[in-house]
C-alpha cells in the first residue's frame, strides 16, 4: 500500500509491463493459429489440384 502511495507511477508501468507481455504472447499465438489455418487451406487447394490433373490425365 506503501509503495502506491508514495510510487504510483511504478505500479502502472510494471502493470502495463505485463499486459504487453502478455499481448504479445497471444499475437504470437494468433499468428500460429492464422499459418496454421493457411497451411490447411494450402493443402485442400494442392489435393483439388491433383485431382484435377488426374482427370486431367484420364481425358
């Protein structure tokens, strides 16, 4: 109680110390999720176009 009476100022930066901390760890997070997402979305277009070439190949 001391220390935000006399220190308020330090407080607040080490509490928004951790809240980017903490935001940047969930962007990085977001941003595996996003690449991942993409990867899956890559991987559908790749197996559509072999297909497509198999039939490609039949006619």
């Amino acid at each position: 109680m001391a220390n935000r009476t006399v220190h308020p100022e330090l407080v607040i930066r080490g509490e928004t110390q951790k809240c980017t901390f903490l935001s940047e760890f969930l962007n990085v997070g977001d941003n595996i999720r996003e690449f991942l997402l993409s990867l899956r979305y890559f991987r559908i277009f790749i197996a559509l176009w072999n297909v497509f070439m198999m039939f490609c190949m039949i006619v």
